[in-house]
C-alpha cells in the first residue's frame, strides 16, 4: 500500500504548486480563487489519500478519508460563497483593457 502512498503524494504536491503559482500570477480575485480551490481540493485530497495508503488499513484511514470527503465539499463551496460576495460587493474581473 505505501507505493501507492508515493504518487499520490507527488501529485498532491503538483497541485499545491501549480494553486501557489496561480496565486502570484493570476490577474484578479476570481481567477485567484477559482486556482486556489480547484488546484487546494486536489492537492489535500490527494496527500489525504496518500496519508491513507501509507497507515494501510486502521481508524485512522478512515478519519483521513472521511476528511478528504470533507474537503472536497467544503473547499469549492467557500470558493463560490467568497466569489459571490465579491460580485455582490462589486468587484470588478480582470479585462485585456486592464494595464
């Protein structure tokens, strides 16, 4: 079970990258935290089920699963609330006409 552990861990590690390297270069708030959620869901659910592979079978696999499944519903759905309530306060996206 612990060579499963090593791929998805590196692919876990990928994904927090690429959602820091969105972070920095992303134009605006909506591009940013579309990156920061899709790229962080990915990421901690993937070392989550890394962590998983690696304790093999035991309660704490499960807690680790049922902690992945928490993320993956809590961590778009923060995303759209923080997106709706910039839109509703008014913020502006990016545009090409944008220095």
């Amino acid at each position: 079970m612990s060579l499963l552990a090593i791929p998805f861990g590196l692919i876990g590690a990928f994904f927090f990258l690429a959602a820091t390297i969105g972070l920095l270069r992303l134009p605006d708030f909506y591009s940013r935290a579309h990156a920061a959620a899709k790229c962080d869901t990915v990421g901690a659910g993937s070392i989550l089920l890394a962590l998983a592979f690696a304790l093999c079978p035991g309660l704490a696999s499960f807690q680790l699963l049922g902690l992945a499944i928490l993320i993956l519903i809590a961590g778009p759905t923060a995303s759209h609330a923080l997106a709706r309530a910039a839109d509703r306060r008014g913020v502006a996206p990016w545009t090409t006409d944008d220095p």
